[in-house]
C-alpha cells in the first residue's frame, strides 16, 4: 500500500513514457522545444514493466494512465501496454496523448489491451489550433479521436485548455460538438507547468468563468462530491444527462484532499505530485540490482513523506524545475 502521513492512498499510478512531443503548445513549452533527455537516461520498456508490476503486485496500484511528452512517441508503447494488461492483478489502462498518431494506433493499442484514452484538443477551429500548439494538424487530431472512439477506447475523454485571447469564447461550442461526437468533454485550468514559467494567475480562465460561459447555452447538474470520489475533475450532467463535461479546476478548486495519485517520470523518479519540487529516484535502485521488495520500500517511503497540498493558493508557491512535459500530465 502506498499510504501518506495524511491517511490518502495511491491508487492511480502516472507513467511518462517520454518527454518529447511533436506539438510547442504555448501552455506547455517555447517554440524551440527543451532539451530532451538522453536515451540511457529513460526508462527502459523492460524497466517500466517491471516498476508498474511492483506498484500492481505490492503496492496496491489499480489503475495506470501512460503520459508523456507524448507517449504514441514511444516506439515500444503498444508491447508495454500488452505486457501490463498480462499482470495479475491486471490494471485500468489508459493513455493521455496530443491524438496525433491515434488514427494508425488506436486498433492496436485496443487490441494490446488499453482500455481508453484521453486527448487534448483546445479548438476546433483550425487556425487557433495552429497558434496555441506551433503546428498545423488539426484534421490529425479530428482523425484520431474519431478511430478511438471506433476502435472502443472509450470512453474518449477530450481535454481542453482554455486561453485568454484565443479560445476562451469556445467553451459552448466544445460542449456542443463534444455531445454531437459522444466524447466527454473536461476543461482544465491552465497550471503553473510551463517550461518558460510565464504562467500568471490574472490570466488563467477559472473554473467559474467556464462554468458560467457553458451555462450560456446549457443546463448543468452537478453530480456531486459522492459521484465524484478522487476524481480530479468535478462533473455535471448537461441538459439532464447522459452527456457530462468535467472541470480541473487544480488551481482555484484544488483536490489535494482526495489525491490518490502516484506518479513516474520518464527517467524514473517518483513524483508525489505534479507540482512537487522532490523526486526520489528508482532508476538508479533498478540499474544496481535491487530486488522488489526494496524497491517497493523506497516508493512508500517517498509517498509517506507526501505534502498535503500542492500549495498553488500560497502567494510563495514556487513553480517545479521540470515541465509538464517532463513529468507527465
């Protein structure tokens, strides 16, 4: 079990895979790109196997969501998908991805036995897509939200950020489209994770001016705390239901009460937070040998010392060194 001093359990295990992308999402990182690790430097496939099967077999995790970067990036991804889901006990799988590569991938990722995925997509109008993410491939990501949603991995779960100047006057139409296409729509607050630190909380579209632009058009129904559980994003039925669309809202509605997540970066290091300043390493245990069981004891040492909050409402938060594209959203 992976227990904190506070009495939360992780339960949801966060896998980056790599932390290249083929997108420069403005929110995330410049328009030259970082400097992206070394390859002895990551994860082996082997060595991710063998860490998500410690976390599955010893440690209590029930759920995996692959990140990235952008993990369909990762040559050997739709292997490690197969190889986990042969875990006994085998966990929920799923994947974040940009949606570029899901068009010629999403048949076999299915097939290895993910379960379903989530795509960012901040637009649907080509042109603002091109300015938020520095690249022309909309029609790509279209494409790709449309062969998962036929190849089963649903639900497809579509997330949005919101920007000032750009697309913060889409909220609605989203939605619509979202409806019309039978994808869950979850709108996130833009966080402090960028590789250039220009996030500035003036500018951020909060959780109540989305909320207030979708009620412009729509009826929402919250479903509640009870419904919700440790889930990050808080949801509400549109127009009586089925249909429902999330917010994140991570900086202005912070959930860190109910967190039950782990995370993993590409290079091996376990993070108790997506906004943490601390890391402890598991690459260097693996590469010298350590058996599980120690490696287990180091993962729950690392998660006894977790904070209570990510601490984003403290005027003296300091943004991680590493970018989200580091450590995996």
């Amino acid at each position: 079990m992976l227990i904190d001093t506070y009495g939360r359990v992780a339960t949801d295990l966060r896998v980056s895979l790599t932390d290249r992308c083929n997108l420069r999402c403005t929110y995330c990182m410049p328009e030259e790109g970082l400097q992206w690790l070394a390859k002895p430097d990551l994860l082996t496939d082997d060595e991710i196997v063998r860490l998500i099967d410690i976390a599955v077999t010893s440690l209590g995790i029930e759920e995996v969501r692959f990140t990235g970067g952008e993990p369909l990036l990762r040559p050997g991804l739709v292997g490690i998908v197969e190889r986990v889901a042969a875990l006994d006990p085998r966990p929920q799988m799923s994947l974040t991805t940009n949606g570029i590569g899901l068009k010629r991938t999403a048949a076999a990722l299915k097939a290895a036995g993910l379960d379903r995925v989530n795509v960012s997509l901040d637009t649907l109008r080509p042109d603002v897509f091109k300015a938020l993410t520095r690249r022309d491939r909309h029609k790509d990501v279209i494409e790709g939200l449309h062969a998962a949603r036929d190849a089963g991995l649903t639900p497809v779960k579509v997330n949005c950020v919101l920007m000032p100047g750009l697309n913060e006057d889409e909220a609605p139409d989203l939605l619509a489209w979202a409806v019309e296409h039978d994808y869950e729509l979850r709108f996130i607050e833009q966080m402090p994770l960028d590789a250039q630190h220009g996030w500035k909380r003036e500018g951020m579209i909060t959780a109540g001016e989305i909320l207030a632009s979708l009620r412009t058009r729509f009826e929402l129904t919250a479903e509640g705390d009870e419904a919700r559980g440790s889930a990050p994003a808080e949801r509400w039925l549109v127009d009586g239901g089925p249909h429902r669309v999330g917010v994140i809202a991570s900086v202005t509605r912070p959930f860190c009460a109910a967190c039950d997540r782990t995370r993993l970066t590409a290079d091996g290091q376990v993070r108790t937070c997506l906004f943490a300043r601390e890391e402890t390493d598991l690459r260097a245990a693996l590469r010298s040998g350590a058996p599980d069981e120690e490696i287990a004891r180091i993962w729950r040492l690392a998660m006894w010392g977790k904070k209570a909050g990510a601490g984003l409402d403290d005027p003296s938060f300091v943004q991680p060194d590493r970018p989200m594209s580091a450590i995996g959203g």
